[in-house]
C-alpha cells in the first residue's frame, strides 16, 4: 500500500460524523458529576465498513475492570480497553498480515477510563 493509499484512507476515517451520531449524557443523569459523550459502535463500524469494505479491519481488545472505592466508600468500577485496529484483507478464513495483504495498523492501543478520557 502506497502512502497515497494510506492518506486517502486516513482522510475518508477522520470525516467527522453527522451530529445524530454522537450520544450525549449529562452528568446529573449519570451521577458521575460531568458529561459525557461519544460516538455510537455502530456508527464507527459502518464507516470503517464503508472505507474499508466489509472484513477489511479487526479490532482486537483488552478490557480490565477493576474494583474502586468512591470517596462515599461505595464501591465502583472502572473499565480500561485497551484497542488495536488492524486493516487488512482475510485469505483462506485468515486475517492475512504482511506486505502481500496490504496490513497496517491505524490505531495504537487508547485507554478509556471516565474522567481521564480525552474530550471530544
């Protein structure tokens, strides 16, 4: 794959999404004291599906959840995913890597924790 290529799939990625995409929560209703928002799975899936052709990505994840004490000394959780992207095309029911398959990875695994995730 050229770096054109590459470009050219980056770009089609980054477009931003249409407002009915993003979910929004307000911290009152969650009770978290802050805001929330993010884009819908489905939504990121049909654009990668629609750049990249269906089957032409993975995700691989690592989630962690672990126990925490809120400063009520209620108990609370807090989930980590850890997410690798691979595109790249299936050969014989393999997920084929390598300079044949055209595989690089887009995104480096981000970490998702509450209020230390970035803003959007």
């Amino acid at each position: 794959m050229t770096n054109e290529e590459k470009r050219k799939i980056y770009a089609a990625l980054a477009v931003p999404f249409p407002e009915h995409c993003v979910q929004r929560t307000e911290g009152r209703i969650t009770d978290r004291g802050y805001d929330t928002s993010g884009i819908g799975y489905q939504h990121i899936a049909n654009r990668l599906n629609e750049v990249l052709g269906v089957g032409g990505w993975r995700a691989h994840r690592v989630v962690t959840v672990k126990e925490v004490t809120r400063s009520n000394g209620r108990p609370a959780f807090e989930a980590i995913a850890d997410i690798t992207l691979e595109l790249g095309t299936w050969v014989d029911g393999n997920f084929a890597s390598g300079e044949v398959s055209r595989y690089f990875v887009v995104a480096q695994p981000f970490r998702f924790a509450g209020p230390t995730a970035p803003a959007m």
